[in-house]
C-alpha cells in the first residue's frame, strides 16, 4: 500500500443527459460548452457526424451522440449542447440533450457497470457513479471515441 492518497481524491464529472439517461465524462477532458452552431457537412461521413465547426481555427468534428445511439429524433434549439472534448488524440464535440453540473465522485461511489443492454457497450464505460438518488453512467470518452465505431477520425483529418 502506498501513503499517495490519490485514489481517495473525488474525480470531477460533467452530467449530461442523453435520452432517459444521464451520463458522466471527466471534467478534464472537456474543453468548454457550446450551443450548437451550423456545421459544415462532410461528404460521405456517417450520420451521426454533423460535420465540422472552425473553434478558433481548429477543425472540430461534431458527433451527435443521440443519433449514434438511436436516441429518438435529434432536436437542434437553443438549449441543444455541445460539449467540446479535448482527447489524447484532438478536439471533437459532441452534441448532447443537456449538461446538468459537474459533480465529485469517489471511487467508493463509481460501482463497476452491469451487463445490461444500454445503449454504450460495456468497454465504453468506467462505471456507475451514485449520488444519493442520482446514477450516472460513466463514459470513458477518450476510449469511445477513438473507437472504430464512431467512424471518426482519421478520414476526417486528411
């Protein structure tokens, strides 16, 4: 046992809700909040690829997670969020229903996630984090979306 005391530390995590769900991501990764803007198409991307924005002269894709993961029908108004992810491997954001707060969890709090059929395959995930009433699905988002399944990235950086 080592006396670090860096695995008792509450780590920060963006709520944002997706359908019926709320999710959580590392506050670390996440770069600013934005509305959603017009974006310019790319030919031939997957659907759930709205196109790209120009964010201060950085091309950033925009990934609608709601029709990645079959969320209903995607409504684009001024409470639509987008939450600019700064990854390992570069900037990208991606449009949710809507941000809620950042909140602290403990790793006591973060409970390895079921088996159960949600819309994010179980790789994706850290974990469950409670907070009294509260349950957010933990995303490992750097791991999502490097995924091949997102369909991103490489082609869109040529």
């Amino acid at each position: 046992m080592s006396n670090e005391n860096t695995h008792d530390q509450p780590h920060e995590f963006l709520a944002f809700t997706l359908g019926q769900e709320e999710y959580g991501i590392d506050i670390q990764k996440v770069q600013e909040l934005r509305g959603y803007d017009t974006v310019t198409r790319i030919a031939n991307a997957p659907e759930h690829i709205k196109g790209v924005v120009n964010l201060r002269g950085i091309i950033v894709p925009i990934i609608d997670m709601r029709i990645k993961f079959n969320l209903g029908e995607p409504t684009y108004d001024q409470f639509t969020v987008v939450i600019i992810l700064n990854l390992a491997t570069r900037v990208m954001g991606i449009v949710v229903d809507s941000v809620s707060d950042v909140i602290s969890l403990t790793p006591e709090q973060v409970k390895p996630a079921p088996e159960m059929g949600a819309a994010l395959d179980i790789q994706y995930l850290i974990g469950l984090g409670t907070i009294d009433e509260r349950m957010l699905i933990l995303v490992d988002i750097d791991r999502l979306m490097t995924s091949a399944e997102m369909g991103l990235v490489d082609k869109l950086a040529a």
